[in-house]
C-alpha cells in the first residue's frame, strides 16, 4: 500500500489557485479502491469529486489523469481513524481506573474517552488552521484532451 500509485482519470471541474476538483470518472474499482477516502459524493450518487494539485495550469473542461500515492492515504487513515481509535480506547482504560468508585464508571470512561477524542479533533482543527499542515495532495499528471476543443460535447 506504502508504495503503490494510482491512476485515475476524471474531469476538471473547477481550477484556481494552484489546485483543481476533479470529477472522477466512475469505475467498478471504486468499491475497493482504499483512496475512496479522499473522495466525497458530490451531487449524485455515483459522481466523486477530488481536490489536486494543479501543477500543469489546468482549465474547466479538461480530461486528465491524477496519481494519488498509496503512503499519503495510509496516513491520512491513520490520522482520521487509527489515531482516535486509540485515544478512545486507552481512555476508556483509563477511565475506569478513575471512575473506579462509581456506580456507572462504564459510562463516565466512555464519556471522558469520548471527551479525550473530541479534543484530540479539536487541536487538529485548530492547529490546522494556525499553521497548515503540508497537504500531500494527489497531483495531476496528464490532461489527455480537452472537452472544449470538441464543442458537440458542450461547455462546463
């Protein structure tokens, strides 16, 4: 997984600043594909929308090729889930060591555990936003062709 690349193809949808969203196209990989995690529905069921690097100056329209590097999902997995798993669990441990004495300590460890794991989110949140984390976004590689050169095909 650490060193596998994938390669998808998609549709730019909107570019600027450096950064385009892709409308990538739907494939029967997609079930067991484990960078589904850096997709989001989009308006329809079946469309996913990604956010790239836009290194080749891309425009609206633009058919093209993205890689997405299999290390860069593996920690974005570990920092989303692996993470507060861990902080639940060890403070659910810990919780009932300190709620020893009370007649629903179950529930006062899964509530502070809890606690733990909304304030572990939190900091990310808010150290994001104070200084950004550099984002290992996919990139893309290749524009294959541009829908605008075929107007049959219509405008975006």
């Amino acid at each position: 997984m650490q060193k596998e690349t994938i390669i998808e193809k998609g549709i730019v949808i909107s570019a600027s600043g450096g950064r385009a969203k892709i409308m990538l196209d739907e494939s029967g990989k997609c079930e067991e594909c484990s960078a589904k995690l850096f997709c989001k529905p989009a308006g329809s069921k079946d469309a996913k929308i990604l956010e790239v690097e836009d290194s080749l100056g891309v425009n609206t329209g633009d058919s093209v090729n993205i890689e997405i590097i299999g290390s860069d999902i593996l920690k974005a997995s570990v920092m989303l889930y692996g993470v507060p798993m861990i902080i639940l669990i060890l403070g659910i441990l810990f919780g009932m060591s300190i709620f020893s004495g009370s007649s629903l300590k179950e529930l006062c460890a899964f509530l502070f555990a809890s606690g733990l794991t909304i304030v572990y989110a939190g900091i990310l949140l808010v150290f994001n936003k104070i200084k950004p984390l550099k984002q290992n976004l996919p990139k893309i590689i290749t524009v294959t062709k541009t829908v605008n050169d075929f107007p049959a095909l219509g405008v975006f």
